[in-house]
C-alpha cells in the first residue's frame, strides 16, 4: 500500500513538473522563423550591416535597444503575449546554451535573410531560412536531451505554434536585380524553395503553422521616397502580390498533404493596407526616425514624439503600434480575409 502512495506521488510529482513549464498558455511553445520583421536580436554579433542593436531602436522596449527593427515590440513579441507566454520568446543567438529554456521556443529570424539561400548576402552574414531550419535541429537535439526521448520531443513540437514570415528580402533582391526572371517565374521559384523548407518544418515536427504573407513593400516610406510620396507602388507592380496568392494556395496543398498538420496563411498585406484611420493612424506615409540613404535608422538620430501615431518607425519597418496591429488580427481575425483558412487563435486550440 505504501509503495502505492509512493509511486502515485511520485507520478503526481512528476506531471506536477509539465504545469510548471507549459504555465497559463495556450500552447506550450512558440517557435519564430523569419527576417527584420520579427528578428529580436540574432544579428547583433554577426558580421552585417542588418542590425538595430543601437538607438532609437529599442526607445519604447523595456530593454532598451535588443536588436528588434522597431521602437518596441514587434509581430513575434505581441503574439506571444496573446498566446499567454510570461516573456517574449528568446533569440537563438541567446537561448541555445544548456537551458531548458528552449522547450519555451525560440526565435531564428534574421534581418535581411529570405527563403533563397543567397538573399540579403551582400548585407554580410544574415541567417537564411535554410540555414534557420538547421538551427532548430540544434533546439531539437537538445529538446530530445532534456525530454528524454525522441518520440517526446516530436510530441512535444507537434503543440507549438509556429510562425514563418519570409520572402520580403527576396523581393529587394528581385528588384535590383537586372536579369530578374518574370514576376510568375520568381514567384513559383520562391514557392517551389518555400514549400520544400517548410516540409522539412513538419518532418521536425511542426503542426501548427502560421505563415505570414508579405506586406505592402510598395508602400514602405523607402519606396516612396523613390517613387513620390503620394504614391503607394501596387501590389502588381512591385509583384508580391503574385507570391500572396500563390502562398495561400500552397496552405491548402500542404493542409491536404501533411497529415495531421494545419498551416494557416496571415493576409499581411491585407491588414496593413486597411483604411489607416481605422488602423489609428495619422501618418502612414513617413517614417518616424531620421533615416540613412539605406533608409534604416540613424544611430542615436532623433525620433517623432508621438510614435503610436505614425506606421512605420523607419523607411522600411513597422511601429510597435503598428505590429500591434498585425498581430492583434492575426491572433483574432477582425475581417475573414485576415487569416485563411483561421487565425492562430483557432490554431492553438486546432
Ligand atoms: C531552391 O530549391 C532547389 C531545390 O528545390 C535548390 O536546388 C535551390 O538551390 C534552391 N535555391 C536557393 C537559391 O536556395
Ligand atoms: C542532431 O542529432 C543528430 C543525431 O544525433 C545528428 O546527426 C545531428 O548532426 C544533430 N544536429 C545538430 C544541428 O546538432
Ligand atoms: C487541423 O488538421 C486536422 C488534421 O489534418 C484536421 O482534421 C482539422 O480539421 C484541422 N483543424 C481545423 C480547425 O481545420
Ligand atoms: C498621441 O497620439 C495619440 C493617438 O492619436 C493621441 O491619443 C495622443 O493624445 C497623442 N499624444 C500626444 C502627446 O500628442
């Protein structure tokens, strides 16, 4: 009778454990892949130009300047707040020691990375999507260490959520290149790269998938300025739209190919180019900080003061306000069009 007890409370002991890791939260885990849109500080000690680990970046974020392209939090970090999460999730640069930490998830993006290998290459040592995927098999290992086995880790990161938000560097890299293939040629190439890379995210275990499409890069502040800043370039012209849509029909073949696996797509570009009055913005034209020709922040440059009012912080990325915005009809649809075929509210209970 007493070895009874004994082994009941041990087992009571022990599950007594997983609460203690997976706390109020909705999933276990979230895990983040993607470029300056959502990096939160892999590349601070690499060698590129594709960093934000100096002011104003950072000016409305607890810690200050961390390596977020934003003046505060951006898509990944509201996001893990809707999903629960006490602390936004770690950069990989930081979370991959002997810390059980990384069961939590981790954050692979990287500024100026893309889905083809050779995007951002010229900005330095960016972290591709390709090579971001061989960085999660490191957190794998050392979740197959820390949980015993390989069978618990795969349960394990088959309840995460995921988020992959990729391609907006590889269409900088399509407009200046002079020999670019047509815009339905790269989109497929991209999609073709993109379909395999996020199989390989399913083979590692991943089944709850939350793709981000991309935004309106034709309206960023740095492509009016090259344009007219009366104008917004269409979706058409600057032929993201092509990928868009062809994204959104790669969730249904992977939704009917992957078993057990649900990929949602986040109409970004929706959201963002809703009418900015009823996003809350007065100035969604020009960005907040003194920018460089490259159209990044100046280091230690003067900011707007009402920075909720403004879009975009510099010529190329959202305001934390803005990435409230995103996120916020991410987790929570506000238009049916904002995510197809739900939002990763529906996903984390999927
Ligand atoms: C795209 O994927 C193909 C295989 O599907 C691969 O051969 C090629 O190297 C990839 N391209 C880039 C630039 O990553
Ligand atoms: C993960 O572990 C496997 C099996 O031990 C090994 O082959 C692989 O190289 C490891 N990968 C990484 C990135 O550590
Ligand atoms: C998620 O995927 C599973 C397995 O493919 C499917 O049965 C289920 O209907 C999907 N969930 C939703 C909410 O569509
Ligand atoms: C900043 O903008 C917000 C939203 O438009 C407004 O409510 C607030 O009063 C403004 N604050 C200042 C100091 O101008």
């Amino acid at each position: 009778m007493a070895k009874i007890i004994f082994t009941i409370f041990l087992f009571l002991v022990a599950s007594n454990l997983v609460p203690s890791i997976y706390g109020e939260k909705l999933v276990p885990c979230y895990f983040i892949f993607g470029d300056s849109l959502l990096d939160n500080g892999n590349n601070n000690h690499r060698n590129t130009v594709a960093k934000a680990n100096f002011l104003p970046y950072g000016i409305d974020y607890p810690n200050g300047q961390t390596g977020r392209f934003s003046n505060g939090r951006n898509v990944a970090d509201f996001i893990a707040e809707e999903l629960g999460f006490p602390a936004h999730i770690p950069p990989f640069a930081t979370a991959s020691g002997d810390d059980d930490a990384v069961l939590n998830g981790v954050n692979y993006a990287s500024g100026g990375a893309g889905i083809l290998s050779g995007t951002g290459k010229q900005l330095g040592d960016v972290i591709s999507l390709d090579e971001q995927l061989q960085n999660h098999q490191t957190t794998i290992n050392r979740s197959i260490s820390i949980l015993g086995n390989a069978d618990a880790a795969k349960n394990h990161m088959g309840h995460c959520i995921y988020s992959v938000g990729m391609g907006s560097n590889d269409y900088a890299a399509y407009a200046m290149n002079p020999l670019r293939p047509s815009p339905n040629r790269y989109a497929s190439q991209l999609i073709d790269n993109y379909s395999r890379q996020l199989r390989d995210l399913y083979a590692y275990g991943a089944r709850k998938v939350s793709l981000f499409g991309l935004g309106a890069i034709g309206c960023v502040p740095a492509a009016r300025l090259m344009y007219g800043r009366t104008l917004c370039l269409s979706a058409t012209k600057t032929t993201s739209g092509v990928f868009n849509t062809k994204l959104k029909s790669l969730v249904d073949v992977l939704n009917k190919d992957l078993v057990g696996a649900n990929f949602t797509y986040i109409d970004t570009f929706g959201i963002t180019v809703s009418d900015p009055a009823s996003n809350g913005f007065k100035y969604d034209k020009v960005e907040c900080c003194t920018v460089s020709a490259a159209g990044m922040c100046v280091p230690q440059g003067v900011t707007c003061s009402n920075r909720t009012d403004y879009a975009y912080f510099d010529g190329y990325h959202p305001t934390e306000a803005a990435a409230a915005v995103v996120a916020k009809r991410a987790f929570a649809a506000l238009s049916p069009s904002d995510a197809y075929p739900f939002d990763i509210q529906h996903l984390a209970q999927a």
